[in-house]
C-alpha cells in the first residue's frame, strides 16, 4: 500500500533509463548534460549491473584484424567502417567524460596471436590500413610485431605470427563503472537497484514503468515522459519479439605469476579469445563460439568445456612451463543479432531502444547512449 506522499512525489520523472550498465549511465549523463533540471532515474533489476558491463575484460577494442576480415565477409566494407568508427567515437567519449586515470586506461599494446589458420590474414594486412585510413590518425591500424613472441613467452608452435593493433588500449572495469555510477548520482540521477520492470505502457501522453514490490505485494507504477531501453542481452524478457540473442561469456583470472613476461592486451581467432595482463595475473575469456547454442543462455553459469580450454591455451599457448593457479571464474551475458549493428530506434512514440552491443559494450556503449539520449531530448 503506498501513500498519499509516494503517489504524489517519488514516482514521476521525465526519463526514465532500464538497465545500469555502460549505456545506460551514459545515456543518463547525457540527458542531465543537456538538460539539467531533468528528473531522471535509472532502474536496475538486480544489486549490482548484471549482464556484461560488470563482467567484461576490460578491453578498449576497435577489433582485432581477423575479426574485421571475418566482419568484411559477412558485410560491406562501409558498413565495417562505420563500426569501426562508432567504437573510437565511444571510447574517446568514454575517455573524455570520464578521464584515464579514473578508468584505468592504460596502452600497454595491444595484439593478435596469428597461428596457422590465421596466418593467410597476413596477406590481407595493408587492405584493411587502407580501408581504415580514413577514420584514424596518421599510424596504420595494425603492424608485424612478430619480434615479440619470444619476449612475451608464447608457444612458438602455435604462434606463428603477431600483429599489433596501434589504436587500443585496456581499461579497468571496476574502476570505469565506479567512475560511471559516480558521475552519474553527482549529476543528480537516481539509481534504484533490486528493480526488476515487469512491464511498460506507452500512454502516447508519457510511459508507465511497472514494478513489483514484493514486501506490499503491489506494483509500483513509475511514470515518465520518455523510457530509454538499455537492457542489452535481458532485452527479450522485456521484448520477446526483438531480434536479440544472449552471449555468455566464460572468464577466468590466475593468481599472480612471478615473472610474467608481457602486459597489454591479446586478441586470438577473430576476438572469439582474449587475454590480458592484470595486476601480474593473467586474465583469459571467450571460447564462446566452441559450443554457441549452449552459451545463448542469460544463465550465469560455468561452461566445463569452455573452462576446460581455457586453462588449456593458458597451459600450451600463453604460459607454456610456467605454473600457474587459477584465483577465480565468472561469466558474463552479451547480445548479438544477425547483423553487428546495435538496436538503436524509436519501439513506439515515447519507449526508446539502446541494446544489442556485439559484445562490444565497452567501446561504444557511450556513445550509443548519447544517441538515445539526444533522441528522447528531440522526440516531442
């Protein structure tokens, strides 16, 4: 049963934003940025960011070079560029609004581990410089850093080349969402947590937001002008029909490893694999694409196969004769769709939709907010 005051007072905003992850929080910075006296809230279905924003790698990426060849295969090069671009745009937003130090942003080197049936990307290195030329400073995207392998302590067996992408960097993702939640409650947006949206109603006049409160065993009806979708792989328990898939990610991180010979981060198969150093220990995910149908689950649980490898590659590839210990393990949940291109669009006159990242939240999930946002502001 709520009162009199919360009717009248604590339930009404001019936006409201689903889902406190990256885009999101930015998406909120950005309404309060250009619109100051907005009342804006943020409602988040668990206690903390649930789906990847939290869970990540940490990577600053534009994409790796066999991931752009994979990606020139399946769409115009245009249309490649354009992603490429939305990813430097976001970070450079990201980097901006939130400053290095605050984020962790670090460019130790960044690169690809090229094995054998990789290595015919060689051939195609100078193309894809040519093709991104446009959109970056004077360096080429990616350059032959094969004089590293040794250095780093890599498997020479299975690593027959490396390449180094001079346009990425790493980030701390505790520290940037830290940052993010920081900003964004100094700015005067609410952040309620343990909001899990049952259902919303576009009145055509503004949107009613549903929650249920199980201590009242009521919903609370929040209303506002304008609701901004950002929801990303949880998209379709909200929306079924969208065209939304979940990624689970599986992630591990070693203890310490004495003497570990590299920093920077690595990209490996596409960007299907990825690892960094972090604090001496080595952080390793991905393998998503060794069993697809069992990791399009929104269930935060350990793949057996996929860990399995991954301590593998560890073992014979990225830390062959060195002990190791492995300190923890986790999973985090990304959206794909048939296409790369995030969801962003008008659902109906007053819901907007930012979701549908390709796991590559973290690189445009600011600017993808900023997009949102400005919509909602010019959607009268």
């Amino acid at each position: 049963m709520l009162s009199y005051w919360e009717k009248q007072s604590l339930l009404q905003y001019d936006y409201i934003i689903a889902g406190s992850g990256v885009v999101g929080l930015s998406a909120a910075i950005s309404l309060k940025e250009r619109q100051p006296a907005a009342r804006v809230l943020v409602l988040e279905r668990e206690v903390l960011p649930t789906g990847a924003s939290t869970k990540n790698a940490g990577f600053a990426c534009i994409g790796s070079l066999t991931e752009i060849l994979a990606d020139l295969q399946a769409m115009p090069p245009e249309t490649v560029l354009n992603l490429v671009a939305m990813r430097l745009a976001g970070l450079r937003l990201l980097r901006h609004r939130l400053g290095d130090e605050r984020i962790g942003y670090r460019e130790n080197g960044s690169y690809e581990l090229i094995g054998t049936r990789e290595e015919w990307a060689l051939g195609q290195l100078e193309v894809v410089n040519q093709l991104l030329a446009g959109i970056l400073d004077e360096a080429p995207a990616f350059s032959p850093a094969n004089e590293k392998i040794s250095g780093f302590g890599f498997a020479t067996g299975h690593v027959k080349a490396m390449v180094r992408n001079n346009y990425e960097g790493e980030i701390h993702t505790g520290s940037m969402m830290r940052a993010l939640i920081d900003k964004t409650i100094a700015m005067g947006v609410e952040i309620k947590t343990g909001c899990r949206i049952e259902r919303m109603e576009d009145l055509h006049t503004g949107v009613n937001v549903i929650v249920t409160n199980h201590t009242l065993k009521e919903d609370i009806i929040f209303q506002a002008h304008k609701l901004l979708v950002c929801t990303n792989a949880f998209t379709g328990q909200l929306l079924p029909q969208l065209e939304v898939t979940p990624g689970r990610g599986q992630v591990l991180i070693t203890e310490p490893v004495p003497g570990l010979p590299f920093k920077g981060i690595f990209h490996l198969e596409e960007g299907y694999f990825y690892f960094r150093e972090l604090d001496g220990r080595v952080l390793l995910g991905g393998g998503r694409q060794l069993d697809f149908s069992g990791e399009t689950s929104t269930d935060f649980r350990f793949n057996d196969r996929i860990q399995h490898e991954l301590e593998e590659m560890l073992r014979h590839i990225i830390l062959p004769g060195r002990p190791f210990i492995i300190a923890d393990r986790w999973t985090g949940i990304m959206a794909f769709g048939n296409t790369k291109q995030p969801i962003v669009r008008a659902y109906t006159d007053n819901i907007i939709l930012g979701v549908r990242m390709g796991g590559m939240g973290v690189a445009i999930g600011s600017i993808i907010g900023d997009k949102i946002a400005t919509m909602a502001l010019e959607q009268k």
